[in-house]
C-alpha cells in the first residue's frame, strides 16, 4: 500500500512539472529547471543504491511478503 501511494506522489509530481513548464511564462521557467536538474542528479544515484540493494541481497532472503511467508512454512528458509 505505501508503495502505491509513493507511485502516485511521484506521478502527480511529474505531471504537475510537465503542466508548469507547458504554461509558466519564460522568467518562471528558471526555477523550474533547478527542480528539474534535482532529480536528474538524484535518480541515477538512487538507481545505484538500489542496484547495490538487490545485488548484495543473499539469495535465500526475498521481501517479507506473503509468498516469503508461505515458503517460510513449506522449505524452512528464514526471510529476514
């Protein structure tokens, strides 16, 4: 559930930076591009972490999760 919420705040801010630089007029555009050249330097640091995340994961571990749950009860593995 919170995943879904994060989605949508992060789709709703997209589209609301789209819809300003559409119709914000061109002295306004400025502060746009700051916010803009924000993201653009965070997102590829995030996608490393994450990357790193899911590579140092140990193979037996899945997201505690249902399915993660029912393994648990069938094969014995623990999910930490």
């Amino acid at each position: 559930m919170c995943g879904k919420i994060f989605t949508i705040v992060f789709v709703a801010i997209a589209v609301l930076m789209a819809l300003l630089a559409i119709f914000l007029p061109p002295e306004h555009i400025e502060y746009l591009i700051v916010v803009s050249k924000f993201f653009d330097v965070m997102l590829p640091v995030l996608a490393v972490g994450a990357l790193l995340k899911y590579l140092c994961k140990c193979p037996g571990c899945a997201a505690k999760s249902d399915c993660c749950k029912k393994d648990d009860q069938s094969n014995g593995a623990k999910c930490h």
